[in-house]
C-alpha cells in the first residue's frame, strides 16, 4: 500500500475515471471538443418550471443519451442546447431567436404552450427550420405551416371519442366548460360538430379564465346548475380544474344525476392533481386518453427516467412518467434518426442573411439548408413501436389509433373501454398484429357521481323550481278529447277528457317525476287564435309544451318538437245519407245507368230491323202492310228479351245475327237481376254526394272545426274560402248537414278521422263517410326544439299504448262502437255503367252490321241487270226498292221436274192426308199449303229459328208421320 508506484497507478486510475465522466457529461450538455465528429446543434425550449416540462425534459436527456450510446464515436454528434421559457410567452420567443441566431440550431423541440408555439412556427417557416412542438392547439396547422411538426395529438382528435360516450348513453344535450384561451378555445369548434353528427346539442358554452378566483367559479356553476342540462365536458388545465371541482363538490354537482366527461389532456396527467383532490371531488367522472399499451421495453425505462429525475431534481417530490413524457422521446428519437439519415451531405450552418446595416434580429437569422432536409425525413415517417405505442407521423401530425377510457375511482383511474375510429366504444382490445378490434360494443360498470350505478339520464328540471308550463286548448265543444275548466275561486286549471288522459299515464310512465302546470289558450271565437298559434307560444319560450289535439305538421315542426303520435290521424269528409231506394216506385230502372238503357233500346231496334232486311223477301211473316212490318221490326226483337218470339227465320245471316244478339240479352237480363236483386235486399247507405270534386263544381258550402288546419288543406284543394263555415260541436255538425247547403248549412264536414269517427258513433244512420281519406300523422305532444324530454315521453307513449290503458280509456271517453254498422269500405250497389258492356255491343254490332253488309251485295249482284241500265240513279234507286220489296220465288232453288221420290212423298202425304179426313170426319181439313211449308219440302216444325205450335192431335200425327 505504500509502494509510490501503486499509488501513481490509483492516482492515474481515478483521473482518467474523472476525465471519462466529464467527457461523457459535456458531450451531452453540447460542450464537445471532439473535432472528429460532425456536430448538430438542436435547441430545446421548455416550461422547466411546470412538471410536464421537468418530465419531458428527462425523457429528452435519455433519448440523446439512447443515441449517443448506440453510435459510434466519429459519427454524427447531437448537441442540446436548453432554455427554460418560464410561462411566458416573451420569455420563449426570445429563447427561440437566441437558438436561432447566435447557436444556429438545425432544429428546435417546444415549446409546450400553443400561444408560445404560435410566434416560434412563424420563425421557423422564415428561417427553415424544423419546430417539433406538444402543443396541441387545433388553432396551430401542420397545413398552413410547413415547418411545424406536432409531436402531440391535437385535441380535436378526442372530440369523436367524447360524441361516443355521449351517444352510448343517448344523452342530447351537454354543456362544455373550457379555459379562455387558445389552449380550451380550439377544440370548441371540433366538439360542436362531432356532437352534431350524433343529433346532440351544446346548450351551453361556459368559458373559465385561468385567473379566474374561487367566487367566479362558484357563481358560474350555480348559473349551470339552474340549467337543465346535467352533462359536462370539461376542458381545462390539471390546475384550474382541480379548483372547478372543489368547488362543484360544494355546489352539489357531483351528486346522483350528474356526468362528468374530462378531456385527454387532464385524464393524462391525472397524476399532477392533488390526491385529496381525486378523492373528495372527482369521484365517478368519466375520462379519455391516448391508450399506452404495456411492455418490457417501457417498464425498464420507466425505471430509467425514475432514476435519472431523482438525479436531475434531488429536491422535488416524485413526479410519474406521462404521455406527454414518452410522446417526447418518441419525437426525439424520431429526430436524431433523421439527423442520422442526412447525415454528412451538407454542413448543417446558416446561410447568411443581408449584410446590410441596421438589421434587425430577424432579418439577421438567415435560412438552413440542413432543416430543409430534415423536414423531408421528419413530416413522413414509417410506423414505428415507440414507447407510446405505434408512432407515426403524416403530414407533420402525430396519427391516432386508440383512445382509453376510465372511471375516477378512488385515488386514481379504472380502465373501462376503449374507442377507435374504425371500431368505436369497446370493452376490451384484441390485438391483432397492428389492427385494434373490438370484442363488444359496450362499457365496463361504471360508478357514477355520488356512488350511484344509474345510468344518469343527461337533464333535471331546473332548480329554480318553475314547473313545466303545459299549454292546452280551450273550445267550445268536442269534450270527448278535451275539456278545459277554471275554478271560479282558486283559478286552478284542470284537463278532462281522452287527451289529458294519456298525457297523465305517460307523464305517470316516466322513471321519473315531472312537476307540471296547465295553462289554458283559448280557440273558439271571438278570438281568432288556432292551433298553430298555440304550438308557436314554445318557440317563444312561453310555454315548455302543448298538449292537446295537435295534428303533427311539417310546418309546425319548423319550430318544435313533436313525440311519437298517440292517435291515428287523416281527413276525410261526411255527408248526409239518401233516402231508402227501396220505397222508390222506380227502383227497377236503377239497376242500368241512362246511357245503358238506351243503348240496350237501340240495338234491340237496329237488330230487329237487320233481321227485318234479311227475311223481307224470303219470308212471307215479314211481309204485308207496312204498318205490320214495322211492328215486327219492334215485336221481334224485343220478344228476344224473354225468348219468346215463334216467328220462323229463314235466312242463314239471320240466325247468324240472332245467335249473338241472343248471347248479348241473356248477359244483360242475368246482370240487371243480380242488381235489382242487390239493391232490394241488402240495406245500404248511401251517400248524397260521393265525390269531394262534386262539392266544387256544385258550389256547396263546407264545414270544419273551427281552428282546424283543415280550412288550410281545403283552401289547396281549389275550394272557394268564401265557402267556409266553422263549428265547434257534434250538434252544431248535424245540423248543418241535415239543412244542406241550398238551406243555410253544408253539404259536407271535412275534419279529422278521430272528430269523424266520434260524430258517427253519434249520428251512424243518418250520415256517411266519403271520399279519399287524406294521409296525416296523428297527435303528438309538442315540446321545444332539442328538448331532452322528446325521446323519453316518446318511449313513454309507446308504452301506453300498447298497454290495457289504451283500450280502457277509449272505451271511457268514446264508447263501443259495435252499436253503428261499420261504413269503412262499404260496398254500396250502384247502377250498371256503358262501359262495362262496351264489348258486347261492339260484338253484336260488327256482327248484325257484317251481315246486312254481305246480304246488300248479293242482293246488288243478283240485280245487277238494274245498275247496268242508261236510266238515271232515281230511276235505278226506285228500280232496286221495288226489287226488294218484291217476294221472292223459291221454287227457282228446286229442281223444275221434282224426282220421282219427291213425287212418291208427296203421293203419300196428300194419301194419309185423306185417310185421315175419312177417319175423323168431324175435323176440318187441313191445308197441305200450310204442312209442305211452301213447297220447300220441309214441315215448319223442323224448319225455322223457333217451331209452330201445333193446334191438334191430328196436325201432331201428320206432322210427325211427314
């Protein structure tokens, strides 16, 4: 131990030691010596007196310590150079010029403030240099600014995370509370949208200064609380909002009902506010943040940056690692790689600026060329795992993958979901290579503000304790839906009637109680008030709803809210019913229209004259005087009618005729009887007008309810207003329908389904429901636009309905209908129309017309010796008549020397013929003319359309033995 020579070597030992330390340490702090290796100099500007910037500022240290460690000597050495802006936003301007000008830094990290960043970008686009800054201001662009590059999530990025939460539990109104300053006031516009795109509204916006004292907290939260709304987002620093919820805590607002939504940058650095704080005040607020997935890599620097920040601040209290922390060694390294990258290609110095006097120190800071290339490398890089995951930057801006939410419970927080754009709202995460998919679509349990596990509903009734202001119409009749009353002595209001009915069961319905107060707005005359007036008095704040039998319209939904319908709704038209046709002396023409019966008359004249031309000149039945021929035109063709006619036809056109006018009568005759049958045995009611057009065009005068929107569907369908009559009651309905328009009343009531429906039930057998039925949407209770109470009372409607209630409160207030026959879609007989028998006319036409057609030339060829005479036209007409009008010979059609069995036959006829005289003596003798059927070697009985009847037994046996 005493030897000099151990000594020296112990000695020499501990100063290389020494020296190696030092080296290593001033290598670091930028006061590297080492003329081998290329220096870049990177300035760091930081808030050191605030905690985030303490921690961002280890994990800066062990980030250049990281890279420093993993190259070799010789290469690119990385030179910090750090100031402390002191909040201050001069104090960081300065900072940067001062990196700028005199050190030259080839990049700059911070600072952490947006506005401190907002000067310090504009340096940096001048002088081309990169600035990679935390702030996370949405009012900083990475567009606008092509040398900013955000090292931070904006905090726009969690405004579609919060519309999540907000839509998971169907909340419709929040109110934001966020800091005056461009740190709260960026992501307002951002929230508004998201919010927006899930139908909910930000009723209220409540700025808080960051120097605002403890009073001007309190006042403001008392002004919230006596608002409806029961849903905050909150938006503020660790520090002011630890005093925001000390003081709601106060104030009762982190009682049962109440939910509280705290935004990324406060759930990050939850572990900066007071634990007493977490405790006493912030219990059951729910919070978002970037998620951080654990790993060994971040456990083992966790360990490291602990130990390295006990050594940079001996003398402060333990502060945890945050994102915002490891957010800063991810950039960091992401920079020193692009730094490798460039590398040696250029020597990172400034291009010199003007040297011209009086320059002032930003036009004396000149450009880098070395930022330019670092800002190609550093605006795009490749996915990386970082310590806060997979980091990557686009466009100069830090991507997000996945957001956690957590429950305050305790001192601390509890994971219960996370959110994803491309997912939305999970349980868990099930990592799959780099994609996040969701296991489920619903949140952990969650405790809620005052220990509760309800869900709370998002709104209370106002604590000023106003009750809700019920607006309901009075009129003067129609009683059954609903009837106001004031009491003489208290003026109390009370509601009667089906209407109030169903607006109490639902109101009764609700997992909750609603005070309310009805305020009655009178209708009936003299006041010219209607419904749309009513419905108008909550846009103007004066009433918070109407009940009452309000139609659901597209114009009044303008300016409210409607809930679902609770009554099926449409117009349609009442007249008065005609007398019983069934007394009518005449009832047996109404089965055919008037176009049907003479239509059916003509043909049977036009047919029996066809049959008249056809059989004239072979027939000797349809020849005589002509007074006879022309009652034969008449009596066969209508005999045709019962089949009765026994007038022989000749003529093969004829039968042809006859066969299918035969077709068309029995067609006609079965369709009369059916309706005949119809209209005298089955009751009908049937309507005096049936058709709404009639009324236009016979000038009737209508009526409806009095403050109906009716007169307004009328006036559109072209009626004349002048024609208009209101009324109120049932009674006054009646009586105008039974004096009928020419007698001072109306031809018809045109009014709602349900008003109609009651007023039949009243008056079923005088009256009758007519025309098309016009679609509308039913009542509805109306509430104000974006009123949280819509979706409840709308759940609630659809709950009483189809509950017993419904039926019992019908049966109360309107009766049973089974007293009145049902009139809906009546089947009433009505006259047979033309239209439907076109087709047999036209068959039985073209056919008696083919064959008149055919007979005419024939007839003109056989006389074709007449047309081809000198003589003039009135001589060939003349010529032609007498040639139709004469009888034609038959005999011309058989043989001139009848056959010898023609002559046998006719041997044999005249023989029985005398044996049966000498037989019967007493019986005249009958003609043989009259047997041999003119010589044309028939009987009549086998000859002909229709046989003769025979006058005796004899005429029997000789017609048959011939």
């Amino acid at each position: 131990m005493h030897n000099p020579r151990c000594k020296f070597l112990i000695i020499f030992i501990q100063l290389v030691s020494i020296i190696s330390f030092c080296h290593y340490v001033i290598g670091i702090r930028g006061e590297d010596n080492n003329t081998s290796a290329v220096k870049v100099d990177v300035g760091i500007i930081l808030d050191l007196e605030t905690d985030v910037g303490k921690v961002m500022h280890i994990s800066i240290l062990l980030a250049l310590a990281d890279y420093h460690a993993n190259t070799s000597r010789g290469a690119i050495r990385i030179v910090p150079h750090i100031r402390d802006s002191k909040k201050d936003d001069v104090e960081a301007a300065s900072a940067a010029i001062y990196l700028l000008k005199d050190v030259q830094v080839q990049a700059i990290f911070g600072p952490q403030m947006s506005t401190q960043t907002d000067f310090v970008i504009d340096l940096g686009n001048r002088v081309k240099v990169p600035i990679i800054s935390p702030a996370t201001s949405p009012s900083l662009s990475v567009k606008e600014n092509p040398f900013f590059i955000r090292g931070a999530l904006p905090s726009s990025s969690q405004t579609k995370a919060i519309a999540a939460i907000v839509k998971n539990y169907n909340w419709r109104e929040v109110v934001v509370i966020y800091e005056e300053s461009p740190y709260g006031t960026g992501i307002l516009p951002y929230l508004t949208d998201a919010l927006l795109e899930i139908n909910t509204l930000v009723s209220y916006r409540s700025g808080i200064s960051p120097s605002a004292n403890d009073d001007q907290i309190l006042r403001e939260l008392y002004k919230l609380k006596t608002m409806q709304t029961r849903v905050f987002i909150v938006h503020l620093q660790e520090h002011l909002a630890s005093r925001l919820f000390l003081k709601a805590k106060e104030t009762g607002m982190m009682n049962s009902g109440y939910a509280w939504i705290i935004t990324d940058v406060l759930t990050s650095l939850l572990d900066l506010v007071d634990t007493s704080v977490i405790e006493s005040s912030m219990q059951g607020v729910l919070g978002i943040k970037p998620y951080i997935p654990r790993s060994n890599e971040l456990n083992n620097y966790t360990r490291r940056w602990r130990k390295r920040f006990r050594q940079e601040y001996p003398d402060m209290d333990p502060v945890e690692l945050n994102v915002y922390g490891l957010w800063a060694y991810d950039s960091i390294t992401a920079l020193t790689k692009a730094i490798a990258k460039v590398g040696t290609t250029i020597i990172p110095k400034f291009k010199k600026a003007d040297t011209r006097e009086n320059l002032t120190d930003l036009d004396a800071l000149g450009t880098s060329e070395f930022g330019s290339l670092l800002l190609d490398s550093m605006r795009n890089t490749k996915p990386k795992t970082g310590l806060s995951g997979e980091f990557r930057i686009i466009d100069g801006e830090l991507q997000l993958y996945t957001y956690e939410i957590v429950n305050i419970i305790g001192k601390g927080e509890r994971s219960i979901g996370f959110w994803t754009e491309k997912d939305g709202i999970s349980h868990k995460l099930k990592m799959n290579s780099k994609t996040a998919k969701s296991m489920n679509e619903q949140l952990a349990a969650i405790i809620w503000p005052g220990e509760s596990i309800i869900v709370p509903r998002g709104w209370e009734i106002p604590t000023s304790g106003k009750k809700l202001r019920v607006g309901v119409p009075v009129k003067g009749g129609l009683e059954q839906f609903i009837k106001v009353e004031i009491d003489a002595k208290t003026q109390a209001v009370t509601a009667t009637g089906f209407i109030p009915d169903v607006f109490k069961e639902v109101i009764q319905s609700l997992p909750y109680a609603i005070p309310y107060e009805f305020i009655p707005f009178p209708i009936v005359s003299p006041t010219s008030q209607d419904y749309d007036d009513l419905v108008y008095k909550i846009s103007s704040k004066e009433y918070d709803a109407v009940v009452g039998d309000v139609t659901i319209l597209a114009s009044r939904a303008k300016y409210v809210d409607f809930t679902l319908p609770f009554s099926e709704s449409g117009i349609s038209a009442v007249v008065s019913v005609k007398n019983d046709d069934r007394k009518n002396a005449w009832i047996f023409l109404k089965p055919l229209k008037s176009e049907l019966w003479i239509t059916t008359g003509g043909f049977f004249i036009f047919i029996g004259f066809v049959v008249w031309v056809l059989e004239h000149r072979v027939n000797k039945e349809f020849r005589g005087p002509k007074h006879k021929q022309v009652g034969m035109i008449f009596w066969f063709s209508f005999s045709t009618l019962v089949f009765a006619h026994r007038e022989r036809v000749t003529s093969n056109f004829t039968r042809f005729v006859l066969i299918v006018w035969v077709f068309v009568v029995l067609v006609l005759t079965s369709s009369y009887t059916a309706n005949l049958t119809s209209m005298l045995t089955v009751q009908q009611l049937q309507p005096s007008i049936t058709d709404l057009n009639d009324l236009i065009k016979n000038g009737e005068y209508v009526g409806y309810q009095e403050g109906s929107f009716v007169k307004d569907v009328l006036k559109h369908m072209k009626f004349d207003s002048s024609k208009f009559i209101s009324y109120s009651t049932l009674e006054e309905y009646s009586n105008a329908l039974s004096r009928g328009s020419k007698n001072g009343g109306v031809g018809a009531i045109v009014d709602e389904l349900p008003y109609l429906r009651l007023f039949l039930n009243k008056y079923c057998r005088k009256y009758i429901m007519v025309g098309p039925t016009y679609k509308a949407a039913g009542f509805g209770f109306a509430f104000p636009k974006g009123s949280p109470l819509v979706p409840d009372v709308s759940r609630a409607v659809l709950q009483v309905m189809e509950g017993e209630f419904m039926n019992n409160i019908i049966q109360k207030w309107f009766g049973n209908e089974t007293d009145c026959p049902k009139q809906d879609g009546m089947a009433i007989a009505s006259s047979l129309m033309l239209d439907s028998f076109k087709g047999l006319f036209l068959i039985a036409g073209v056919s008696a017309g083919s064959a008149l057609l055919l007979f005419f030339l024939i007839f003109l060829y056989q006389n074709r010796e007449i047309l081809a005479t000198d003589d003039s036209v009135w001589q060939k007409l003349s010529a032609i008549a007498n040639a139709f009008d004469k009888e034609r010979d038959n005999s011309n059609s058989m043989s001139e020397e009848p056959s010898e069995g023609n002559e046998i036959q006719t041997a044999m006829l005249f023989a029985e013929s005398e044996a049966s005289t000498e037989i019967l003596p007493h019986l005249p003798l009958q003609s043989p003319e009259i047997r041999i059927s003119d010589g044309l070697g028939a009987s009549p009985a086998l000859e002909g359309f229709s046989t003769t009847e025979p006058g005796t037994p004899v005429h029997e046996n000789i017609t048959g033995t011939t």
